[in-house]
RNA sequence: ACGGACGUGGCGGAAUUGGUAGACGCGCUGGACUUAGGAUCCAGUACUGCAAGGUGUGGGGGUUCGAGUCCCCCCGUCCGUACCA
C-alpha cells in the first residue's frame, strides 16, 4: 500500500470534523494554553502559501501542548469590517456583507485544506452584531471613562463629575497631562461647576473622556473620502490604495491613548516580544525627556489687524476657532450673564439687527479669543461695540482689544451709547455698509445652528503673551537665536509684523498647501521666514526673532522649537540659510562647520552653565527656568492620540447621539446599534459619510453619529470573546477570563508592530484598570513569521505598434535570456536581424515603435531549469491580453529560458503560488512539513517549489517504516533492492520485536532534539531530525512498533493526517492529537567512546577515539602516546595540550 | 540620518552558544534498475590541487590553546521610523 495523501487527508478531514476532535471546552481542571494567530482580514485573492506559515507554527505548537496535557484554547476567527470590502461594493453596487461572506467561505475552505486544529465552534466575525454589540460596548466604557493621573489609571467619568460636585477643578486639577492634548480647561469652582448650563459641563468633559470628539488635525485621505490614524499612513499616501494624504481639521472621534503612552512603554520590558517589535512601540511613543520654556513676547512690538488670516483654517472653515479656550469655560458663564442683562444701547441695538435685519446673522456677548465682545458677524469678521459710559475711564484697555480683535482677524467698529439711543435705524445703516464692504470669510458659518458657539469645542490654545516651546537640551539655552515656529502655528498670524505680513502669508500658504508627501520630499531644503517680533531670552534677556519655518512640525510638542544652531544640525542649516547668528555651546564645537549634537560634551556658555557636563547642565537649566517661572521639566511623548471615526459605512456604527449638538452614549440596552442598510456606499452630496443616507438614522428623535469604527476597533479585543464567544450577556464571562487570562502564544506579522499591537494593549490596560480583566497585557510572548517571498520570472520583451488595415495591433516577441545577452553583449547583428523579422512576421504594414522591456511570466509556466511553456504563456488571458502574433526567439536547443527574480509575492508579479495547488498535487502534510523546513519562521525567505520534493520524500520513507516493499519478500532482503512504485505492493508490517541500542538511541535523539526545538520554534531544525531519523532507521530496516509509534506522535503536530492514519493502523482507535507526547531518555543516549578530533594550534589533523570514562589526563597521555601524533610532533615537546572531555583536544606545539 | 535585524557552498539553511564549519533538503555529477524517467536506489558534491597539502563563514584588526560565534573599525543587504527639537 503506497502513501496516498489524497484519500488519507480527505478522510481524516471528515473524521475530526464529526468527531469534534478540536472542540475546546473551558475545562478548568488542566492547565490552559493559549495561541493566538492574529485576526486575518479576508480579502478576496485569497490565500497564498506565505500566509498559512504563521498558522502552521501556532498549530504545530497547539497541538504538541495538547500532546503534553494542557486544555489549549486555538481559535479562528475574522476581522470582517474593513475597506477593501466597502471600495468593492462602491465599484460593484454589491453589498460588503455579501462579498465578505463569500470571502469569508474561500478562506474558510483553503484553511480546511491544512489540517488546522482550530476550534471552529468559537469563530468570531467583526461584522457580525453578537460581536460588535460589545465592541460598541467598550466604546461606551471609553466615552464614560477618563484618567486620573494621580492614580495613574481610568476611572468612570462620574467619579469626575462628583468630584467637580464636591471640590470643583482647581489648580492642579486642571491640567490635565497626557502627553498630546495637554490641555488646560480652566478652573472652576464646585459652585461655579453647578450653574454651567449643561453643555458646558458635557463641553468640560469632552477634555477628560477616553473616547472623545474635539477638533483635531487629521489624515485626510480624499480618495477613500475617510479620515485615517498615523499608523494607517505611509510614507504620505494611504497604506491601503496608495493615495494622497493631506492635513485637515475637523471635528473627529479620537481615542485617548497618549493616557496611556508611559504604561504602553514601561509595560514592554517584561514582554516576550521580539527586541525589533519592541523598539518600533517604543520609537512610535516616542518619549522624550526635556523641558519647557515659555518665551515672552516682547510687547513694545505692535502687530497690526490682518482680516481673514487668524481664525480660519485652510480647507475648512466651519469649525472656526475663535474662543480662546484658556478661559472659555468660564467666559461662556459671563457671557450669558451679560447677555441677560443688557445695557438699554446694547438692547435698543440688538433690537434693529437681530434676526436678518442686515443681511446676515449678528451674534451679541460672543466670545472671541479673550473677549466678550458686544456684537459680531461672524462670516463678516466685523465687531460692533457699543462703549458704555466706562468707556472713557479704560480707553487703553480698549484700544488693546481693537488691536488683538485685529490680530484675530476681526475689523472693529464703535458706537457711542448716544449714538444707539439716539437714531438706532442709522447706526444700522453704518453697519450694513461696514459689511457689505468686507469679504465673505466664512460660508458656511450662517448655516451653524443657532448656538451661541463658533466651534463644538473650545480648542488647544497657547494663552497668553508666551511661545512655548519643548526642548531635549535646555543646557543649551545660551546658544539660543532665535526662534522657530511651525507654519500651522496658532501664533503665527498673531506675532507677525504688518510689514512682514504678505510675505508670512505667503509662506505659510504655501506651505501649508503642499501633501504630506511633497513636504517629505523636500526635507532637505531649506525655507523659512521672519515674522517680525522677537521674544524675550528667559536668561539673558536678549532678543530673540521669532520665525516661521516647515522644518518644524506642528504635531510634535508645542508646534515651536528655541532654535539652538550651535548645538542642533537643523537649526545650524536654519541659521546658514539664513544668515542668523550661530554660538557655540558646547567646548570645542567648531560651529562653522556644523552643529556639535554630542551628549557627552561640555557646555562652554558664559554663565552658570558653564563647565558643566550636559547632563548636569540640562538639570541646573531646568532649576534655573523653574525659579524664574519661565519653564520646567516636561516629558513629552510623539505617540498623538487616535483617530477613531472613520466616514465609511462598513464599520461599527458609533453608539452616540446627539441633542442639542452635544454627544450623549446610547443607554446599553439599545446595543448593538445595527448597521443601517443604505441605497449608496458613498457620501451624501453635502459630504455625510453614508450612514447619513440612512433612513431614520436617530435615537428618540435626536440624530445618530454618522461615522463608523476604525478596523481596528474590533481586532482591540477579539482574543477576549473567543474565551467566551457565545455570551449574550456579556462580553466574557469571568470565569472564562480568568481561566483563560492572557494569550500564552501570538502569532502573526511584524507590519502590526504600531498599529494593531499598541491599540491592542491600549484597549486591554483600559479594561483592566475599569476591572474588567484580571490582566493588563493581552499577550505574553509575540513571534512574528517571516514574510515568504516569491520567485518571479521574467523575459525579455519587444514590443511593436502595427496596423492591420485601421486597426492598430502590438505585435509582441519575447527573447530568451541567454540569447538577449548574446545579442546585447556581442552586438549580434544576425539576432537584431532575426528580432526584426520576428517582429514583422505576418504584418501588412511595418512595425514601428520598439521598445524592450523585462516583463512577467506567471511562474506557473516556468519548469526546473527556468525554461517557458511558451504555449502556455501565449494563452495566458490576463497576462497577453491584447497582444495579437506572440513569437519567441530561443535558444539553439529550441528553450525559452526567462530570469528569475526574488521579491514580494503578489498578484501583480506574477509570482503567486496558491497552497491548495501545492496541496492537490504534494498533500497538506507535506506543505506543512516544508513551510516549516524552509528556514527560520522569522526570517523571510522565497519560496522555491522544488524543494517541496525533499519533504514529500520523507514522508513516502516515513510511510515505508511501517510497510515492507513486498508481501513476497521479507523486509530484509528487499531493503536496497530498487523496485519500481508501479509494481510494488506495500503490506503493513510493523513488528513487536525489542528495539536495539542503536534504534532506541535514534528515536531518543529525535524525540529530544524534536521537544527542545519546538519549545524554542525552531521548526525547521526538527523536521531535519525527522529526516535524519528516518534515514537511519530506514538504514537500520527497523519495522518495530516501540520505535515508530513514539516518533508518530512526535510527527503528529507537524504531519497531522499521516499521524492519525498510521497511528490508527497501528491498532490505536482514539486519535493521535490526544496521545500523551513521548518522553525522551538520557541514557540511551549515553556513548561509551567519544571520537576526539585531534587538532594542532586550533587546526583538526585526526580523529582518536577513546572512551567516554577517561579523565584528562589520561585521555592526554593516550594522544600524546599515539604513535601518529608523535610524527607530527617531529620529537618536540608541545607547549600546551588542551583537553576538553566530550569535546576537543588542542595540542600547541 | 537614526533605530533594529542580518551577512556561512550553486540555492534554502545547520553548527550543542567559544570546541571537528557546511547537518538536513534542493540542485548538480557519476552509477544501478529500466522501453522510458521530472520514479526509486547507491556513491560523490565548500574552494583549490593529480596528490600530499593549502585556503575558507562580507573586509580589516584584536582577545583566546582554540573565533562563524566575543570586542573594535569598515563595507553591504533587509526592515522600521523619518526634519520628533
């Protein structure tokens, strides 16, 4: 009986899927073991044999876990929201629940085909409404939660409430530190936090919450028409599609994970994670230790109005900043105070233009940066005051408000109560031409509602009269010249000079016009400008310019950098470019050259810096800043927090409604909030993202939230539902958490090293801190599979433009690699003639416009020596096409040969090698078995077909253990006879004879050489002791059932199906995946002589074998008897022996 | 630029962690059995040399009785981040 993987596999397929082999049930009387793939997202090519490599490690160690006692929780599942599903459906009209499900069974199918031992029972689908209600859920817990600091976790947001209730925000209260949105909301007291309105109070909480909705600068991505998170960014363009990414501002759902930036780090050390995935986390937090320094303005300067400048934001001027939120919270209380109690002016005023009495809505007691103003337009920039009879006692402070309305970008004008009270209908009149004569600045503003707001949130302002910027090296502080902010910087409209003014304008237009991608394109030019005001040195008090600059990013730290050009290299360019003045700042710095950025230098300012070593000086800086209030001692993380909504339609709809334009959760009972059906996949005309376009779309009559969860939202927690994936009332009970507890085993790709993995982390320290989960990391030990590239083949191609009659045809000719080379290197003219001929063969008209090129074969065409299945390749739809006449130029012998190439395995080259064809022709035993012996499952490494033969072969020889060749002959005659396959008859033969020394020494060998590398995921090492086994014992004719039934549950993780049907052959009727792993034994490996290799200052000249029990000494004085070593020894006395028992002998001579 | 990983035959890769470099497999060479061989089996296969021998783990230096392995410098490849103040 011949090894027949087809009907082997199949069967055991059925029978493990009847039996419920792989069922899980949470057994808590064993010990648990956890493994984890990561969640694959089921896109529509399918698999191809890189993807299977991860889950056949994770299999492998699954089931020899299982072998060795433990309940071993190995499930699968799919992360099934996502947008490749949703660009289809916008190209196809299909529904991605639809095409999501059919891929979904295509995947399911080809992962059948492997052989997996997952528990299929406990499948979860991000998708599916059982799963995302809980996601859902979290969000909620999210939305309801904020962190304390102080206690350094998340606590529900009503202890925050009670708080305010009790004590108010005081002091230090209010500032709130998290690394990006430090923000500072202002203080308020208990009383005062009992009269806010209550929008206010829920305006507050916006700046706490771990789920929030602020303004927030975002990835744009205009193609897929959807906000994206850092992560989801490369290199500018979109990671899914490729497309352009720009900056924008706009009102956005965010995840506050900076809260958690210092855990995400500290709790890194004592993971199991791959030094490299561990550096990327840390690198994407980014934290870095330093100081801030707040740089006084200098006030003698006298910046002028700039309408339409300050206050708007390029793309988008809907959500205008105009408040300044340092103080809003408490402005808004006055503000509608004094709106209650108007002035008999302020009122007799409002009467005439309220409403749409002059063409466009005036709004009174508005908040713009600082102020209260009396009256604005809001679209017009044009400030109406009314002077109160004060008026004349505080003359300066008004004059100072017109001008920082005007830095705001707001013209003012001024009645006189008088003025008002006397003929009302001609100040209106006065008012109505001011606004007819400016400029529109804002649409859209007249269709806000009518809320006494200009933007939902009150947003991230600096405050004050200060730049503050964030530095690693305030020892560095005297070599401060000046100073550099980012384009986008709220301050930059604010500090520039009126003579400086269009020139800034310019640049930051400029600047701020230009993608991503374009930016980091241009890193190495320089560009800048001066605004025209200096600041004050906090040390020195010198001047110091403020300029504008686009090597300094407005997302990391305060957007502001103090430019130090002798001791930082982009400020040494900066101030080059620019001419601006450099000093030295560390000893021996020879700044005509360049910055000195070493750390262990010596800081040479004049000062009480001087002499110090820069660690010592950055700590004297940051005492000196501290006493003179001008800065402190400041973490700051690159980790930005999250963006969460995305304005799609195939993701979890975000349980949020609105009253009142204010965010309120969903009460739990309505979860899970049901992905509404919608007649289009895309936005609504005036932008909406979809779920706008559905009908009903509100709770109790307030409107629904219209943006949809990220694709990460349900991968941040599925390992917690497969523990318990059928709970309705929960998202796992507790009992399952805590028998499962954390993954023992990830598996999966490094590409999540920043993505997936930190969010991950993020959302399961979250849980646990609201006591949800006993643990505060989802896995302990991470190994990423190596990425299996792929073989591409290519040819030489010459393609032509012909026409035949009108139409015009590309006659195509592809060259052989061998022949090309000898043409291009040997000028050959007789093969240029040939190409020619080649080329016009068949054609009326003359072939014109050559051109050669290396294009792709699919490599399914090409045989063992590279040669082409030149038929083949001619039918090949997708890859020929159109082209019409396809001929070739040889070789002499008449092949084709094409190059061959090593790169990423994808569709577009060609390259694909899909498992189920391998599978049909070698079996999944064997893909398994060479998936693993490729090489190290970390590395990356191409795939080779070929070499599939080696494990295909073992596996025949492994078979043949327990079969002899012929029922005529007996196994021992038949051994190295050669028998063709077609004529031999394969019987069972397994003996029950007592194994020898030699064959209990292989098995043992095997068995621990097997145990030890699969505990350190060495699988192709194991497979090659596999080899190794089989050949000895093939060489030994060893049939004996103690030998092979050990070693067949030792295969049994690797080669599950010819595990079950030898196993079962040998009488067993239980399954292998149950049998209790074998146990290796040191004393039949015990040797009783050691064959020494003899070596001579390092070098080997002989073997000596000798036994194992002699000492040293003994064994030195046997070598140096030996009558061969003595030759070489020439009659001298060697310096030194060496003898190493068990390993080596040197002697020195 | 910075951070990480790595560099061994024609190819994928081993090497007990400082102790016989090249296990195992592919490929290749020769042979056996064959109508046939992209089946099976046997032998060989780092380089060089007829041989004895010599040389060899990207290059150079060092530590050591002994280095693929440890240290220093350089070169190269891959991955990540990318003006992060």
């Amino acid at each position: 009986m011949a090894y027949e993987h087809k009907g082997i596999e199949k069967k055991w397929r059925e029978r493990w899927k009847d039996r419920g082999t792989y069922r899980v049930e949470n057994d808590t009387s064993k010990p648990k073991y956890y493994v984890l793939d990561m969640f694959p997202y089921p896109s529509g090519a399918g698999l191809h044999v890189g993807h299977p490599l991860g889950y056949i490690a994770s299999d492998i160690v699954a089931r020899y876990k299982r072998h060795s006692g433990y309940n071993v929780l190995h499930p699968m599942g799919y992360d099934s929201f996502g947008l490749p599903a949703e660009q289809y459906a916008i190209q196809t009209g299909q529904h991605p629940a639809k095409t999501t499900e059919v891929n979904i069974a295509r995947y399911r199918e080809q992962l059948d085909n492997i052989g997996f031992s997952f528990d299929w029972s406990r499948e979860v689908r991000t998708s599916n409404p059982d799963y995302y209600k809980w996601t859902q859920w979290i969000f909620l817990q999210l939305f309801e939660s904020w962190y304390d600091a102080r206690q350094d976790k998340a606590r529900p947001i009503a202890e925050l409430i009670a708080r305010f209730e009790e004590r108010g925000c005081m002091g230090q209260d209010a500032t709130i530190l998290t690394g990006d949105v430090e923000e500072f909301v202002g203080e308020f007291s208990a009383a005062e936090w009992k009269a806010f309105e209550e929008r206010t109070k829920q305006m507050v909480l916006q700046h706490f919450r771990l789920a929030y909705l602020s303004d927030a600068w975002v990835n744009w991505c205009p193609a897929l028409g959807t906000v994206l998170a850092n992560d989801e960014v490369k290199d500018g363009v979109s990671e899914r599609g490729g497309h352009p990414v720009e900056r924008k501002r706009m009102p956005q759902w965010s995840m506050r994970i900076t809260a958690y930036a210092q855990r995400l780090l500290d709790g890194l050390d004592a993971l199991d994670w791959s030094t490299s995935m561990k550096e990327a986390q840390r690198n994407w937090i980014g934290r870095s230790e330093g100081a801030s320094v707040r740089f006084e303005i200098k006030s003698d300067l006298t910046p002028s109005p700039s309408p339409g400048e300050r206050g708007t934001i390029p793309g988008d001027n809907r959500f205008r900043e105009s408040a300044n939120s340092f103080i809003w919270s408490k402005l808004i209380v006055r503000a509608k105070d004094m709106r209650h109690n108007p002035t008999e002016a302020e009122d007799r005023l409002w009467q005439v233009i309220r409403g749409n009495a002059t063409g466009g809505r005036i709004r009174r007691q508005h908040i713009i940066d600082t102020f209260i103003v009396d009256f604005v337009s809001l679209p017009k920039q044009l400030v109406i005051e009314v002077d109160g009879d004060i008026h004349d006692l505080q003359k300066d402070e008004d004059a100072l408000r017109t001008l920082r309305l005007g830095e705001e970008g707001f013209k003012v004008i001024r009645f006189r109560n008088e003025e008002v009270l006397s003929d009302p209908q001609e100040v209106k009149r006065k008012i109505i031409e001011e606004l007819d004569a400016r400029p529109d600045f804002n649409k859209d503003d007249v269709e806000l509602s009518d809320k006494e707001h200009s933007s939902p949130l009150p947003g991230r302002g600096a405050g004050g009269e200060v730049i503050e910027v964030f530095t690693t090296r305030p020892d560095t502080l005297f070599g401060v010249t000046f100073i550099t902010l980012a384009p986008e910087h709220v301050l930059v409209g604010k500090y520039t000079t009126d003579d400086r003014r269009a020139e800034v304008e310019a640049y930051v237009k400029t600047a701020s016009n230009r993608s991503e991608r374009e930016r980091q394109a241009e890193v190495d030019k320089v560009s800048g400008v001066f605004t025209g005001s200096y600041a004050k040195h906090p040390f020195t008090g010198a001047d110091i310019p403020v300029w504008v600059g686009d090597y300094v990013l407005a997302g990391y730290g305060t957007g502001a950098v103090m430019a130090v050009p002798g001791g930082d290299q982009r400020d040494w360019r900066f101030a080059k470019h620019f001419d601006l003045p450099i000093i030295a700042v560390t000893e021996g710095a020879d700044i005509e050259q360049g910055a000195d950025e070493s750390k262990d230098a010596t800081i040479c300012s004049e000062g009480f810096l001087k002499g110090l070593k820069v660690p010592d000086a950055v700590r004297r800086a940051i005492q000196e800043l501290e006493k003179l209030n001008a800065g402190e001692g400041r973490i700051n993380f690159r980790l930005r927090d999250a963006a969460f909504g995305r304005q799609r339609y195939w993701g979890e709809p975000i349980p949020i409604y609105y009253k009142d334009d204010i965010p309120y959760p969903l009460p739990e009972s309505e979860l899970p909030l049901v992905l509404p059906e919608v007649d289009k996949f895309l936005p609504t005309e005036d932008g909406e993202p979809p779920l706008a376009r559905a009908k009903d779309w509100s709770y109790n009559g307030h409107p629904l939230e219209t943006t949809t969860m990220p694709g990460w939202a349900g991968s941040s927690w599925y390992f917690l539902r497969y523990m318990d994936p059928k709970n309705e009332g929960r998202f796992a009970s507790p009992e399952a958490i805590n028998y499962w507890q954390q993954i023992d085993l990830y598996m999966g790709g490094a590409e999540h090293a920043t993505g997936h993995l930190l969010y991950f982390r993020f959302w399961t320290k979250f849980l646990h801190d609201r006591g949800y989960l006993p643990f505060d990391e989802p896995a302990k030990k991470l190994v990423n599979q190596g990425m299996i590239q792929g073989v591409s083949a290519k040819v030489w191609s010459v393609y032509g433009a012909s026409y035949e009659g009108d139409v015009e045809v590309f006659p195509s000719l592809y060259i052989s690699t061998r022949a090309y080379y000898s043409m291009a290197n040997a000028a050959d003219y007789g093969l240029v003639q040939k190409i020619f001929a080649e080329l016009n063969h068949g054609f009326t008209s003359e072939v014109t416009d050559i051109s050669v090129a290396r294009s792709y074969a699919d490599v399914r065409f090409v045989g063992l020596k590279d040669d082409l299945d030149m038929e083949s390749f001619k039918l090949d739809k997708e890859r020929i096409g159109s082209e019409k006449n396809v001929r070739f130029i040889t070789e002499e012998d008449g092949t084709f040969l094409c190059i061959r190439e090593v790169e990423k395995m994808s569709k577009s080259k060609y390259n694909v090698v899909n498992p189920d064809d391998i599978i049909s022709k070698y079996g999944a035993d064997t893909l398994r078995l060479y998936e693993m012996f490729l090489g190290p499952l970390e590395q990356s490494k191409p795939w080779d077909t070929n070499g599939i033969e080696g494990t295909s072969r073992f596996l025949k020889k492994f078979w043949n253990l327990f079969h002899s060749s012929d029922a005529s002959a007996p196994p021992e005659s038949s051994g190295n006879t050669a028998v063709p396959s077609t004529l031999r008859v394969d019987t069972p033969h397994v003996t029950n004879d007592a194994p020898t020394k030699p064959e209990l020494k292989i098995l043992h060998a095997t068995l621990k050489k097997v145990t030890e590398d699969i505990e350190k995921m060495s699988f192709n090492t194991s497979v090659s002791q596999f080899m190794i086994a089989v050949n000895e014992l093939a060489a030994l004719k060893c049939h004996k059932r103690d030998v092979l039934e050990p070693l067949t549950v030792a295969l049994a993780p690797f080669a599950p199906h010819i595990a079950e049907e030898l196993w079962s052959k040998l009488g067993h009727t239980d399954s292998v995946t149950v049998a209790k792993w074998p146990q290796w034994d040191a004393q039949y490996l015990v040797e009783d002589n050691f064959s020494y290799p003899i070596s001579f200052n390092g070098k080997t000249r002989m073997q000596l074998e000798f036994p194992i029990a002699l000492s040293k000494e003994e064994v030195e004085a046997l070598v140096l008897a030996n009558p061969e070593v003595q030759q070489r020894l020439e009659g001298k006395a060697p310096k030194k022996v060496i003898v190493v028992p068990k390993r080596i002998v040197n002697i020195v001579v």
